[in-house]
C-alpha cells in the first residue's frame, strides 16, 4: 500500500513540475525569449518522458492516471504563478483622466517613467491621455503611483510584441532611474 501511494504521489509530484515547466516555456516563446525557452525545455521534455513512463509503465492503477491528470491542472496553476513572479516583458499602460491640473504626466515621469501624452476626446469632453512603458516587475508600483495622483484614472495595460527606437527602447533597457 505504501509503495503504491508513493507512486501516485511521485507522479502527482512530477506531473506539476512537468507542466509548470511547460507554462513557463510557452510564455517565454510568446514574450520571444527563444534562447531562455530552449533551455527550459530540455529539462521540461526529461520531467515529461520520467513522468509519462511512470504513467505507461503503471496503467492498470486508476490512482496514477488521477494523479498524472490532477497534477497537470495544478501545474498549469503553478506554472502561471512562476511567470508572475519572473514578470517577463513589458507592459503598455495608458492612462485617461480629466483633471488635468494634477499633472499626472509629469509626476509620472518625476518618478522615472517615460510619458507621452496627449488631448483626447470622450464622452463627456476632453480628456488627457497618458502611455507609459515599463517592465512588467513595476506594473502595481506603477498603479499605486497613478491611482494615488489620480484615484478616478481610467487604467488600462497590455503587453507590446515589440519595441523599437525612442526614449522608451533607451529607458527600457536601463531601467527605471530613480530620482
């Protein structure tokens, strides 16, 4: 009895560390750090095939397919979780607000981002349009930041393919400079 629950447990155990390497590979391609997925997947396709023989070579036990599904679900949950914490890339944030005696823009730079601005026109009348670049790693200081200026700012973000030429590339790649 011990051995089997060993083996589910190991199956479970190896399953999650498969799949979590699997996540954390597929996000990588997506964000194009190809050479660092390269890597992760060799070590991704060696848990695979210890795995998956534990599985095939102990079909006849329902347990060890239970624990090398359930551990597939979990692994996708921790795999995610290990991305938000590597927080690879950037992100685009823009940012609309209507009181533009807060100068947002220029508090934001003062905390050393890269602001473009502009006019823009909503619903109920102009309004002033921000787009910050920043490393994903600084996305919720960034929200504090602006919701502490501006706490009825409109926020929305997402994630560029790519970036090329500007303040930004220059920023990016130097990080954020404190002041």
């Amino acid at each position: 009895m011990g051995d089997a629950i060993g083996m589910i447990l190991t199956i479970f155990i190896i399953n999650i560390l498969y799949v979590s390497l699997n996540t954390v590979r597929l996000l990588m391609t997506m964000k194009g750090y190809r050479y660092r997925a390269a890597i992760v997947s060799v070590f991704e396709i060696v848990v695979y095939i210890v795995a998956l023989g534990m599985v095939m070579s102990n079909l006849n036990d329902i347990a060890n397919i239970a624990a090398y599904a359930l551990g597939f679900g979990v692994g996708i949950i921790v795999g995610m979780k290990i991305e938000e914490r590597l927080a690879l890339g950037y992100i685009t944030v823009n940012v609309i607000t209507k009181d533009y005696n807060l100068d947002l823009a220029n508090q934001i730079r003062n905390a050393g981002y890269g602001v473009t601005s502009w006019i823009a026109s909503g619903r109920d009348g102009e309004r002033m349009m921000l787009e910050i670049l920043t490393p994903r790693k600084n996305e919720n200081k960034l929200y504090q930041q602006i919701i502490a200026i501006d706490d009825k700012a409109f926020i929305v973000s997402s994630e560029p393919k790519q970036i090329y030429g500007g303040f930004w590339v220059k920023q990016v790649r130097g990080g954020i400079k404190k002041k």
